[in-house]
C-alpha cells in the first residue's frame, strides 16, 4: 500500500431546482451510487458528496496521484448519472458544465473544475476544503495570500520555526496558460503585483518551504470560457487546505473571510459581489441569484480515508464535515456581506456593479456597437 494519500475535489454544475439554486437530492443520489461502485471496485478507498448553491462536489480520497483516468472517469460517470436526473425532471441548466460530449481519460477541460493534492500523512492530517458559488478561481487569491503571507492573520509565520521558512506559490496566467513558481517572503512584492489582476492570474498550489510537509493549498483554476472556446460562466471554484503542525491553523484559514471581499461573478457571471461566508444548507443563492456564497467545512484524512462526525443515517455516507460557518459568530460578516452587495447592486449596470466587457458572460455590446456602426463620427 502506498505511503501518500491523494485528496481529489472534483466539482460540477449539471442542474439544479429553481434556477441556479440547488441540486434536486435524487441527482446527489446518484453521485453517492456511482462513487459507492467505485470503492467496491478500489477505485477509490473513500467518498463524500456535498454542495455549494447549484454545484454539486465530490470528495474523494485514493492512492492514484492526481490526474488519474480512472478517478476522473468515476467522477464524469457520476456526473452524467445526475445530468440524466436533471434532464428527465427538465431542471434549469441540466448538464451545463459537462462541454464535451465523452469522457477523454481528464476531467481537466471538460468542463467540471478538480482541485487535488498528493502528501504523506502527518500525525494528524486536519484539511479544510473551501466551496465557492458565483464566483471565479481567483477569488481565493485574496484570502490566501492573507493566511500564507501576512503575519497578522497568521501567527505562525512569526512563532512557528517551520511556517517561518515561508511558502512556494506556483501562479497561473489563466490567459496564456503558463505558469510561475515564486516564493515568500522574499518575492512577496512580486507575487502581489501579480495576483492584483485578478482577471488574469490566479493561485494553482502553495507549498511549504519545510521538506518534510510539502502541499499545503491547491485550487482549481479551470476556467470554463477558455475550455469552451466562448465564455459559458463562471468556475464556482474549490480549494483544498491542509492546515497545522507548520502550515497554518484551521481559524487561521478561515479568518479572512470575516472581510466580505468583493469578487466578480454573481448574477450572470458579469457582476462583483460580496463573498457570502454561510453554512452549506445556507448557500442557496437568493438574493439576486447570490450574493457569492464561500462554504468551508473540515474533516481529517485518517489512514488513507475521511474522518468527520460519523452519521449513519446521513444520505451522502457516513462522514459528516464540520461546517465551520454555520455558527452565529459569521453573523456580523453576513451581514456585512448583504450591506456591500446591495451597494454595489444600486449601481444598476454601471460599473463597477457590472465586469469590464472581456470578463462579462453576458454581453449586448458587440451587437449594440454593430448596429451603431454607420451612425458613428469621428470627433471633430
């Protein structure tokens, strides 16, 4: 047996009730049947199905390193069971982010966004897993740079001998499809300067500098107007975080999401919205198809296999995550959350309500200036 674990996230919007709401529970259903044949057949040793707003994520822990056919076939299988669902009962948007027709030995490209990261288990192994709805893959920027690279929201970069190495960050232009691997602290300047842009560059992994760690964040980074060739929408991403023992704490992963960040997406993938931090159950997006909802919930990964709240009544296995914000304690950056959407929203569609044109995944404005054409002058 393998020493390393393998912690694939592999996420998709296929349909959902009441438009880009929430997933039928028969189309769950499915995900659950489909990953159950694939530990009978060790395809994976364990599973956990959950959602964020209309997105359905799969939760899956193996020992095939990241990228494997056979997982991301699994993945695409489940998918495609719960599409069917989707279409028999004519839900909104059925199938949407499945844009290929067969399943091609990746998952990458095809529509569904995978965040997935290969280690050996620590003594304890406590992973945070990051759900985002309305949104795009550089919206964790933000975030993490705050818990990896700014002593005052982590403390451990300061007391903890191994966090004080620093971190690598491998950095992605999601344009150009290159990518660079920088480091902190002494390239912090640098990787700022980058991550600004955050129609362009975007976190892929962070490292620890400390050998005997290794990852310590991944985030899917698919962008489905780049695989689709047109812009199809946003990528509602998801990020994986390991956290203590040299790498940060678990409150020291979730306390920049007390600042309700803006990020670009919301309604129509073509507005900024405040990050909304709230429980699963929460993340159904009503008020103006949002706003941006984050979830976090936590398990460890014990021997190859989940540890949560063990639940054998639960409809998605036995595992059940700690939901971090669930309590009353988020209230107040709820709140904060709704203040700063409904400003942003009275902007009606003048920016920066509404995404610059090359971001928007609904625009008039070709067609509108086509039209104008002959009636445009030249300024005197």
């Amino acid at each position: 047996m393998s020493d390393r674990v393998t912690v694939s996230v592999i996420k998709a919007d296929v349909g959902s009730v009441g438009g880009h709401a929430r997933p039928h529970p028969l189309m769950m259903q499915k995900c659950v049947e489909r990953l159950k044949d694939g530990v009978r057949a060790g395809t994976v040793d364990d599973f956990y199905v959950t959602r964020v707003g209309d997105d359905i994520n799969l939760y899956l822990t193996h020992t095939r390193g990241e990228n494997n056919k056979d997982v991301h076939g699994l993945c695409w299988d489940a998918f495609m069971d719960a599409t069917k669902v989707a279409k028999e009962m004519k839900l909104y948007a059925a199938g949407q982010d499945l844009l290929t027709d067969a399943f091609s030995g990746n998952i990458r490209g095809a529509g569904p966004g995978a965040a997935e990261m290969e280690f050996k288990e620590r003594g304890a192994e406590p992973i945070v897993f990051f759900m985002a709805d309305k949104t795009e893959p550089s919206s964790y920027s933000f975030p993490l740079c705050k818990v990896f690279m700014d002593p005052f929201t982590t403390t451990g970069l300061v007391i903890d001998p191994r966090a004080h190495e620093g971190f690598k960050f491998e950095i992605v232009d999601v344009i150009d499809s290159k990518k660079v691997i920088m480091s902190t602290p002494e390239e912090t300047y640098d990787i700022l300067t980058l991550l600004g842009d955050t129609t362009r560059y975007a976190i892929k992994r962070i490292w620890s500098k400390s050998d005997d760690i290794g990852i310590g964040a991944v985030v899917s980074t698919e962008k489905l107007n780049i695989s689709a060739g047109k812009y199809v929408g946003k990528d509602d991403p998801v990020c994986i975080c390991r956290a203590q023992s040299g790498l940060p704490a678990v409150g020291e992963h979730l306390q920049p999401y007390m600042f309700p960040a803006l990020v670009a997406g919301w309604m129509r993938g073509s507005h900024y919205g405040a990050w909304y931090p709230c429980s699963v159950a929460d993340s159904d997006p009503v008020f103006f198809d949002g706003p941006p909802r984050i979830c976090a919930v936590g398990m460890h990964v014990s021997n190859g296999k989940f540890q949560g709240l063990e639940d054998p009544n639960s409809p998605v296995g036995v595992h059940e995550p700690l939901d971090y914000f669930a309590g009353s304690c988020w209230d107040e950056a709820r709140r904060s959350a709704v203040k700063a959407s409904m400003y942003m929203r009275r902007h009606g569609p003048f920016m920066p309500a509404v995404l610059g044109p090359e971001e928007m995944e609904y625009t008039t404005r070709p067609a509108v200036l086509s039209k104008l054409k002959e009636r445009m002058e030249k300024l005197e």
